[in-house]
C-alpha cells in the first residue's frame, strides 16, 4: 500500500530545511479496482514539515536567493499567497531569522491564518472578490514602494518555484515508480508542480503525458488551483509543455476528498480531491499504465468547510 524512500535518518536533522521532500508515494487499491489493472499513486506531500507540497518552491527561492545576494539579513521576505505558500515561507523565514509579509485574500481560511500568524508572519489581508489575482497586486505595490526593504519571492515569475520540483519532486516520482509512470496528473496553481515534474519526466521520457487539473469555472472553492483562462497568468506557467487539461467542479473535488477520508483513511485536502478526480477520469480512458498525481496537502487546514460533514459521496 505504501511505497516510500527511506526517511530515517543516522544523524540529527540540521533545521526544517533537511525536512523537505522525500515523501512517500501512495497506492491505491480499492478506489483503483475498477481501472485495473491500471495503477494510480499519489504523493503525499502533507508529509513536508510545513504541510504541504509548497516547502520545496520555498526552499528553493530562498536558498536561490542568498546564493544570489538579493536575500541578506535584515531583508522582508514579501509574496502574494493563497496560503500553503505563505506557510512555507513564514516556517522557513523563522528558521533562517528573516521577518516574512504576506498579502493574502481576506477570505483564506481561518485555519490558514491563524497558522500563519502562530508562525509569526505579518498579514496584509487584501479584497476577497479579488482573489488571488488581488493579492499578487497588493504586493507588487509594496515592493515597488520599498524595494530596499523586501525581497519579493514572485513565486508566480520566479523559476526557482518549479526548479524546486525539476530538482526534487520529479526524480523522487521517477524513482519511486522505477521509471513505470505513463501519466502525470498535477493540479495548476502557479503550475511550478507541472513545470518542473512535467520538463523532468519527459526528459527521461517523452511519451509521459502530462495533464494539468483546473477549475471548471473562474468562481470555485478549489483553494490554491487558478482558472489560467480568467486569472493573471504565471510567468513561469507554459501551457505548451501539457498534453491535457481535465477541469473539474468544486463538487466534485469535495465528493472525492470525502471519499478519500471515508474509504481510504487519507484525511487530505480540496486541491487532492480534485487531483484524484482527474486521475480517476484518466485512469478510466487506460487500458494499461501507471497514473501519478499529487496530494498538495492534508485536510486540517479545511476543516471549517461544511463539505466533509455531508452524508454520501
Ligand atoms: N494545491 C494547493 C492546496 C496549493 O496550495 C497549491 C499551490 N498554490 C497547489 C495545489 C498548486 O501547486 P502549484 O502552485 O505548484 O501549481
């Protein structure tokens, strides 16, 4: 049921930094059984020390950064974020001693909030009807204001986010699956998981497909998933390198995330329902092949959503 890469470590860990990545690969049987013998896994990146998949794109602009020179002591570290990443920067900033500032929709969720704030991150919360897309100009202002006193990470521009996942994530799914992957199902953020997974796995094999999951609609509750045709574009995002784009309804992520608690014991978020969904859906056109797909992270961060309490599937 589980496939991982060895996590045990002979020595200490130095801080959160050595913590990142490594996650384990899940396999499923009973939601699979109907698409065999098509094989579908999930990385569970819940396992990263911040909760989610978004340590490795922070790591990586940060470390970037210094090496650089555009991050040094005493500098802010500012972004625009829809949560998971904000986390990652605000575990990070407080291991490495930088102050981290965050604009972020008013509406994020409470539980994201107030994880931020118990981080120590200073929030600057911006329009809920704006979106994401709000917050991203929120912090252009501010760095545009004071360039001397941030570093803007830009986790939409900054191709540190999908090296992060060219470097780590790619490789560990190439490993853990002994080069058997046929099909890559990620979900579109900032698209920094498909662009580097996506350029890693066709480089080892170009007949990998690659299918990006987004929201049906530009309105939809699938919180850090962006509708690329109606949001500001990410620099780093190139549709080209995509074969497919399955889009899939809040619905029906929350019907598949409750699924995954109930029937499988994996507590984990809107973004993986969804994620899972389109596996399933691709897994359903196979005769044969091994589906991969991300679970962002855990379901913890949701839990004031009304959703899980639903009776059925
Ligand atoms: N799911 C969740 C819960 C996220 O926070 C994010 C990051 N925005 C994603 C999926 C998408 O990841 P990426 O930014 O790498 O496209």
């Amino acid at each position: 049921m589980l496939k991982t890469i060895p996590r045990m470590r002979a020595e200490a860990a130095k801080d959160v930094f050595e913590l990142i990545g490594n996650t384990p690969l899940l396999r499923f049987r009973k939601l699979a059984a109907p698409f065999a013998p098509v094989e579908i896994y999930a990385k569970a990146e819940w396992y990263n020390p911040g909760g989610s998949v978004k340590d490795r794109p922070a790591r990586e602009i940060i470390l970037t950064a210094e090496r650089e020179g555009q991050l040094r002591p005493g500098k802010v570290i500012l972004d625009a974020t829809s949560g998971n990443m904000g986390i990652a920067y605000a575990m990070l900033g407080a291991a490495r001693g930088y102050r981290v500032t965050l604009c972020i929709p008013a509406n994020a969720s409470p539980e994201r909030l107030r994880i931020l704030r118990a981080y120590g991150a200073e929030l600057i919360l911006t329009d809920p009807l704006e979106g994401t897309d709000g917050a991203i100009l929120e912090a252009r202002r501010r760095y545009e204001a004071e360039p001397e006193r941030y570093f803007y990470a830009d986790q939409y521009n900054n191709p540190a986010n999908w090296r992060a996942h060219y470097r780590t994530t790619g490789p560990e799914i190439w490993e853990q699956t002994e080069g058997r992957i046929t099909h890559f199902v990620a979900g579109l953020g900032t698209s920094g998981t498909m662009m580097g997974v996506g350029r890693y796995l066709k480089e080892r094999n170009p007949a990998i497909r690659l299918i990006g999951v987004q929201p049906d609609g530009p309105f939809h509750g699938l919180e850090g998933l962006k509708h690329m045709e109606t949001a500001i574009r990410p620099g780093i995002y190139d549709p080209d390198l995509l074969d497919e784009i399955v889009p899939i309804s809040t619905e029906e992520a929350y019907a598949m995330a409750r699924r995954l608690a109930r029937e499988e014991g994996l507590f984990v978020g809107i973004s993986a329902g969804a994620a899972m969904a389109a596996a399933l859906k691709i897994a359903a056109r196979l005769r044969e092949g091994v589906v991969v797909t991300i679970f962002p992270d855990a379901g913890y961060k949701y839990l004031s959503e009304n959703f899980w309490f639903e009776a059925g599937t």
